[in-house]
C-alpha cells in the first residue's frame, strides 16, 4: 500500500480523534462554567420562582434613648414586664396573646414559641462569604435588611451569590411585610430586639433573649370599627413605642451572673 492511501486511511481517524477532543475540551469548559456559575443561575431561577426582583435594601439604625415617664402602669406576661402610657389598659388575655389599647389604638402582645436558632446561625456564618460569625437573630435578620435583589452580579464569586440567595430567601421568611419602610434595633442586658416601622403608621417590634431561644413579638395597630374603617392611622407617636421597647424586660432566669 502506497503512503498516499495510508494518508487516506488515517485522515477519517484522525477528523474523529481531533473531534473528539474538541468536543470533549468544549464540554470540560461548558461543566466547569456550569459548576462555577451554579448558585448565579440558581439565584436567578429563585428571583423568578419567587418574584424577589423587588426586595430592596431597608434602612435601619440604633434606637435613639428617649426617657420613661414615671407615672407609666407597669405590666407583666408570663416571662415579659413592660410599661404602658396610663391611657393604655388591659383588655383580655389568652396564652399565649394578651391585648391592651384604647379608644384609639391596640397592643397585641405575643410570646414567641421556644424555637432552637442555634442550627440555623452556625449554617449563615459558615456560608457567609467572609464566615461573619452570626450569634444571635437579630444580628442575622440585620444583615438581611442591608442586602437587595439589585446587589447580584455575574461578577459574584460561588460563595457570594450562593450568600446572595440565601440571606435574600430568609429575609421573606423573616419579614415577609412589603410595607416595611425602616427599621430600629435595640440591646439591653439580655435581650435585643427590632422595632418594624410600616406603611400607615403601623409599627411592630420582635425581641429575644440572647442567651435561650424565649422572645416576644408586640404589635401596634389602630382599634378598627364601624366609626372607623381600615385605614385609620395609629394615634400612639413613634417616641411612646420607643418608650415601651427600652422599658421591656426578659425574666427568663438565662442571665448570667455578672460576679
């Protein structure tokens, strides 16, 4: 056999082991965007499944100090003390709900159910791109509240957007009000806690113990009735809720001893 049909012969073999490598090289490169490129797509899927396109970044900042009137009638729930302006009563209680209020306006006091965080904080600070140590949840709802869905970029690392999607997914779980305008956190002794400022003056505050899973959630809305319909604006100003929220104790029992 002459050299000129060996060529040939090994022509078609040598087309499908060239083209075999290319396309072997070309799905190497499409699996490895795949795999870096994951949690990006994924975000976009879970932005589109869940309508998340529109969660924007909430302002939020430390509670100023405001003084507390003497004259305030203190009042206790279960493991909860707080005081209330002398105008504010109470109304009736079934655990774990108690209401006080008004001609003008209604506090609902609820006390949260035990419920073990401590899993759900070791996972954020492991997946947090820079391992912030996440101790409480407060410090984790906070974190959500300063992310938007506008933030994502392809740009993003694996870690980054894999974060992206999480901290954005919890923060509808967390607080799922659209209506949010601001919010105002609080620490003090063993408790902290976030005041939710909403749309129509509606305001709603949610503490916990930093040492157990006990906490409480109060919420602030106008008494509603034929004389006045939805819609009716809150009569108590955003300085008296401030007044309540620096005024709540958390008698748990979980302080630690400071000697």
């Amino acid at each position: 056999m002459d050299i000129e049909s060996k060529c040939t012969l090994a022509s078609p073999r040598r087309r499908w082991l060239r083209g075999f490598v290319i396309a072997t090289l070309g799905l190497g490169v499409m699996s490895g965007l795949g795999w870096y490129y994951a949690h990006h797509l994924s975000w976009q899927y879970t932005a589109w499944r869940y309508n998340l396109q529109q969660i924007k970044k909430i302002p939020n900042s430390l509670m100023s100090d405001v003084d507390i009137p003497e004259d305030w009638i203190e009042h206790s729930h279960d493991y909860v003390q707080f005081c209330l302006p002398t105008d504010i009563s109470y109304i009736r209680e079934k655990y774990p709900f108690v209401w006080f209020g008004n001609d003008n306006d209604q506090i609902l006091v609820i006390l949260k159910p035990e419920s073990n965080t401590k899993p759900l904080l070791l996972w954020a600070s492991w997946m947090h791109p820079t391992q912030k140590k996440f101790l409480t949840l407060t410090q984790l709802r906070l974190e959500g509240l300063d992310v938007a869905a506008s933030d994502f970029r392809w740009s993003m690392s694996r870690r980054e957007a894999r974060w992206h999607t999480f901290i954005i997914r919890l923060r509808t779980t967390l607080q799922p009000d659209i209506l949010l305008e601001s919010t105002e956190y609080l620490y003090k002794g063993n408790w902290e806690g976030i005041l939710c400022i909403q749309g129509r003056q509606r305001y709603s505050m949610d503490l916990h113990c930093v040492y157990c899973p006990k906490g409480v959630h109060i919420a602030f809305s106008p008494n509603v009735s034929e004389s006045k319909p939805e819609g009716t604006e809150l009569k108590l100003d955003l300085n008296i809720i401030r007044r309540i929220m620096q005024n709540i104790e958390i008698d748990c029992g979980c302080l630690p001893d400071e000697n």
